[in-house]
C-alpha cells in the first residue's frame, strides 16, 4: 500500500508540478517569439528601436513557460557574445538590460521609440 502510494504522489510531483513534458514545445515556442521581434524590428527599420525589440522578444517567448524563457536566455546570450566577437557590440550591456527586462515579465513598452508604429 505505501509503495503504490509513494507511486502516485511521485506521478503527481512529475506530472503536474515539473510539467517536463511542455518544456520542448515552449522552447521552439520562444524561439518564434524571438524571431518575430527580430523580424518586426528589420520591417520597422526604426531609429533606437533596437532595445524595444530586444524586451518584446524576450517578453513574449518568457511567457511561454520555462521552456520559452530558456530558449530566449541562450539566444539573447548567444547574439550578444556574436556581436562582441565581431567588434559590433557596442552596446551590449544596454542590449543585456532590455533582455532581462522583458525575461523578467517587465512590461517591454519602457523601451518603445516615440512614433513606432502601433502595429508593432
């Protein structure tokens, strides 16, 4: 009877706290996410914009779950280190600051340009 009980609870912890199951499609999830800021920020083509898009990005695939905020963490992490191995990151702690605002729920409009476009 324990046995069959401890079952159950650990079927329980697994299945409904740990949810692993979700983690993958929230993943692939956030990375759509990221890569429509991405897209939305070439389309806009619009001055100091840069660190909206970074947030929005971030935000939306963060609340996907923790599948989405990991997948939003290694690309924002791996974009940033690309940009400083190439010379171009000159503002990359600024980019990082943006990135940790939208993961952390933050609502990503402190960034937002005056006149970006509403459809953005």
């Amino acid at each position: 009877m324990k046995l069959i009980l401890a079952a159950l609870v650990l079927v329980m912890v697994v299945g409904v706290q740990a949810q692993w199951y979700r983690f993958p499609g929230q993943a692939v999830g956030g990375a759509k996410d990221m890569w429509r800021a991405y897209s939305d920020m070439k389309d806009a083509n619009w001055k100091n914009s840069d660190k909206y898009f970074h947030a929005r990005g971030n935000y939306d695939a963060a609340k996907r779950g923790p599948g989405g905020r990991w997948s939003a963490t290694v690309i924002s992490n791996g974009r940033e280190a690309i940009q400083r191995a190439t010379g171009r990151g000159q503002d990359s702690a600024a980019d990082q600051e943006a990135n940790r605002w939208g993961r952390n729920g933050r609502n990503p409009n402190r960034y937002r340009p005056r006149g970006l476009p509403r459809k953005y």
